[in-house]
C-alpha cells in the first residue's frame, strides 16, 4: 500500500501540509513516515518508524523549512520493516539530491540493481528496498543526462516493471510519476498558491487542495517557479488496482470519477441479490466492511445495527501481547454488543477473506455473545493469487480460497453461510470498464507476466543504523 504526499508551494508551511496529508494517507502504512523539505539550497529528511503522530512534533516539523515537500508513510513488501528501509529515500551527488517517495513493488529489482552495478564508480549496492535501488539508479544517471532530474526520470522508469506511484524532488522542483498501469492511485491538487500531489483526493481534502485530476498512467509531472509540466514517457496501458475499491483507499476518497463509498454500498447491493438470506440484523466489520453492509441492508430490507464495536487505537503495536490475551486474538480489535446479537440470526458483512483466521474468531465471537445464526457475506469475490504490485498478500498456498471452495470455507470458519460478491458485479459496481482494471488477486491474470521468483523480494546487506 504506502501513501505518498508531496507539495510545491513557497507561501506555505509545507511540513505540516504535508504532516497532515500523510495523517489523511496512514491507512495505507502504519510502519513507518517521513518528510524531507528544500529551502531551493538543500534537502533535509526526517524520518522514523511510527505512526505519524509518533514521528513528528511541533518542534521536528518547525526544523523543516522550505517550499518543496515529499512525505510518505510505509507498508512494507519489498524490504524489512527497519528503519533503513523507511521513506522517503535521499541520495545526493556533488552536484545534485534526490528525495523520494514510493508507492508500489517493482518486480525487476535485481535487473535494476545489475544496471546500477554497471555505473562506473559503483561498488556494490547498497539498498535494501527496491525504492532505494530505484533512487540510487537515478541518482548514478544524473551526471550523463542533460536536463536534470526530469530527462533523466524520463530515462529511467521505463526500465521499471511493475507498479510505482512516486513522489520525487531535488533541491528546485517537485516531480510525482505513475507506472503505465496506473496500478496505484496518484492525483495533483492546487492550493491557492501552490501544487499538491497525493495517493488520495481525500489527502487533498484535508490540506484545502482543489482536485484537478488524476496523474495519468504513465505520465511525468515536474511543478516549478514555471508552474505544471507533464510528458508521457511510457505508453499508457490502464489497469488499477481493483482491490483499492475493495479495501485500500478511503471511503471518501474518489477514484476515476467515483466515490468509493458509493461503489462500496453497491457493492452491498449487489451482494444482498447475489446472497440472499432470511436474518434479523446485518451488521458490518467496521470500518471498511460498513458501507457494504449498508447497501446490503437496503436491498434486503433487513435493518442494518451495529453488532461490533472497533477499539481505534490498537493499530500497529511494537508491545508483543502476553499468551493469555494473544489467544483472545480478535478481541484486541472487535467486542460484540452483546444485546444487539444474542437471540439473533445475524448477517455479518466484510470486505475480504484473505486467510481466514480472522472471519474464524469473528464467527465464534458472535455465537459466544448469543447470536442463533451467523451468515458471512464478503464484498469480493475470493482472493485466489498474491499480488505482485503493493499489497503483502499471503502467497498462494496461505490464502484460504487458494485451496478450498467457498462452501469448504464456510465449513471452516464455522459460519452458517457464506456468499462472496461475484467478480463482475464487484466490477460494474465500480462502473469502469473491466478491461482498465487489474484483479489478477481474484482471477490469477496479470496486467503485467509474473513468476513466483519475481515478487520483487529481493534484499541486500545494509547497516540499519541510522
């Protein structure tokens, strides 16, 4: 996942706009956050592993001065989750630096790495991520490209295979790039006096940034003292990630031209005619199983409760749990309102099955407190393959419905019943066409030829001191 910020604008504190664009984006990564700044002379980082709010305070973000800002906040599936791997990454030459945000997983990182290797001057690589070996080849073309950072970006990220959402600056210019595909999202806003660039509109939202529209599958921006530029340097070949509508982006933020709680609630809908069931209740996995349920509710005309109460600070822990709460596992997470469910035939509505171990907990949860019947109804269709391009799904054999069938399924976490929205109503719910989508987690076909070799995990020695 990963969510990336970056902001081009000499009126404004442009730490905390981005601060706060990166607080819109810690959805998608709970490891750790970063922000480097340029005053036009000089690049300063600050990063750290945390949550946002951990990683910065008044005082760290009052020493981040200039007019150009890149932030991002990290899920990590290429990489150890350790500080060397924190974002954005910085390199620097005697004559330039490079900051830079990732959103995404190259699946050629050891090809990259052959071609750094290759530079004159270059002993080794010394890059953990395959961020960093991106960084660190653009910043061994700097020397050879006229033009600067923008020719040789152009240069560069066509040799790139897989999914990149970047954000990217030198001392004098913001620059953000997407992958030919579009697998992740990436859109430009305008302040009144300045530029914006996010992994969601809703990052804009939160900074006053007027939406203007989507970075373009393989397209380039720079933003400068002369305003926008853009150039395509791939040719766009669109396939987003399917799955953002499913679960990644927020529920107020708009992707294509859609607001993703209005695709969320049909899919509901369109899960309540697929599955129908006689039940007292349906209630949701909050958050990101809510707006589903709603629509669920409204096109069976079974009311729609709250049966969960989610604790919003368990987050990301680096305090192990004892053995005796590690067994109480969901409860860290989830409580049921007992006299909402007991006596009840209870549909629960979630946005995906990955492994099954937590629908398992849930399940006998909501029978522990009472319910009579428990019917899971799950807003996708059966994650069936990993992904290649961001997510850290299981691989293949740990995935739940890579071995067994939905009714085996249901068996196995002890529901009553279980439905799973199908592939093509999730997809006309998102009212965009199939063939500008990549759901290669549903169906096993990729935008892009991947082997199980090239999932981009590829490490090298580094010292994780900082």
């Amino acid at each position: 996942m990963c969510g990336v910020f970056g902001v081009w604008a000499p009126a404004e504190d442009v730490a905390k706009l981005t601060y706060f664009g990166l607080y819109a984006l810690q959805h998608r990564g709970q490891e750790s956050a970063g922000i480097a700044v340029s005053d036009g002379h000089r690049i300063v980082v600050h990063k750290e592993m945390g949550l946002v709010a951990q990683v910065f305070d008044e005082p760290a973000l009052t020493a981040l001065r200039g007019h150009i800002a890149v932030g991002h906040c990290r899920y990590s599936t290429t990489g150890a989750s350790v500080w060397a791997n924190a974002q954005p990454t910085f390199r620097s030459t005697p004559d330039a630096s490079l900051a830079l945000g990732h959103n995404g997983n190259l699946i050629n990182t050891r090809e990259l790495a052959d071609l750094l290797e290759a530079q004159p001057g270059v002993a080794g690589v010394p890059a953990t991520s395959d961020t960093d070996v991106l960084t660190a080849l653009f910043v061994s073309q700097l020397p050879g490209v006229p033009g600067g950072v923008e020719n040789t970006a152009a240069a560069v990220l066509p040799l790139a295979r897989g999914a990149y959402s970047l954000v990217f600056m030198d001392e004098h210019a913001l620059y953000a790039a997407r992958d030919p595909y579009g697998f992740r999202p990436l859109v430009l806003g305008q302040l009144e006096h300045g530029w914006v660039v996010a992994s969601e509109t809703a990052a804009l939202d939160i900074v006053g940034a007027s939406f203007v529209r989507e970075v373009a599958p393989g397209e380039l921006i720079c933003i400068d003292e002369g305003g926008v530029r853009s150039r395509t340097i791939v040719e766009p070949r669109p396939k987003g990630c399917l799955f953002e509508h499913v679960y990644l982006a927020r529920p107020d933020t708009t992707i294509s031209g859609r607001g993703v709680h209005a695709t969320r609630v049909e899919v509901g809908r369109r899960l309540a005619a697929e599955h129908p069931v006689a039940a007292d209740l349906v209630i949701p996995v909050p958050e990101s199983g809510t707006p589903a349920a709603i629509g669920f509710a409204e096109a069976s005309g079974i009311p729609f409760g709250q049966g969960l109460v989610k604790n919003s600070y368990v987050g990301r822990t680096f305090i192990q749990p004892s053995q005796t709460i590690r067994q109480r596992g969901i409860k860290l997470k989830l409580n049921p309102l007992r006299d909402a469910i007991a006596g009840r035939r209870i549909v629960v509505v979630d946005d995906s099955i990955v492994r099954g171990n937590t629908q398992r907990a849930l399940v006998a949860m909501l029978r522990e407190a009472g319910a009579t019947q428990v019917h899971v109804r799950v807003a996708s269709p059966p994650v069936i393959s990993p992904c290649f391009f961001g997510i850290d799904f299981a691989s293949r054999d740990e995935l739940i419905a890579g071995h067994l069938t939905p009714d085996e399924i249901c068996a196995s976490i002890g529901a009553d019943s279980l439905g799973y929205v199908s592939l093509d109503g999730l997809i006309e719910a998102t009212t965009l066409s199939a063939d500008r989508l990549c759901r290669g987690c549903f169906d096993g076909q990729y935008p892009v030829p991947v082997a199980d070799r090239d999932r981009g995990k590829y490490v090298l020695e580094v010292s994780t001191q900082p």
